[in-house]
C-alpha cells in the first residue's frame, strides 16, 4: 500500500506543481486540490512551508511562490529551486 502520511501528500503536491506549472505562468490551487484531493487551505499551508516564508529562525526552501490576485484566486509557482530537485 502507497505511503499516505504527510511527506507523502508533500512529495505529490510539489510534483504535480512541477509538471503543472512546467510554462512557469503558476497553477490554480483550486486546480491542485482537486487533482490532489485536499481543501486548497491544505495546499496553502504545505506550500507556504515549501516557500521561502520564514517560521521562527528557519526559512524554507524555496521551492514554491504562491500569489493571490485582486478576485482571491490563489496560484502556485514552481520555483527554480525546485525544477533543480528533479
């Protein structure tokens, strides 16, 4: 049986970013979680864990940058960081 813990879901959400988001012009999170099936909140909070936000002295590792527009739609951006993990 696949791994379901939450690496699991981190591993799954960075590479459907990546093959996504493969003209760099982002992806709808709202897209992402329903091809991932989780709440876009969910994808919120991993991929602001994969961005370079900082949580106390650690930041992270960049590998995602997520944007809001004017309407509130949220997209994902697979950084150049993580196109070099693959």
């Amino acid at each position: 049986m696949p791994e379901a813990g939450p690496a699991a879901l981190e591993d799954r959400a960075l590479q459907e970013l990546l093959a996504l988001d493969d003209e760099g012009r982002g992806v709808s999170l709202t897209r992402l979680a329903k091809r991932l099936g989780v709440r876009v909140s969910v994808l919120i909070r991993l991929y602001t864990q994969m961005s370079d936000a900082r949580v106390g002295d650690a930041a992270g590792p960049g590998w995602v940058r997520l944007q809001v527009d004017d309407g509130g739609q949220w997209r994902a951006f697979a950084t150049d960081a993580a196109r070099r993990l693959t």
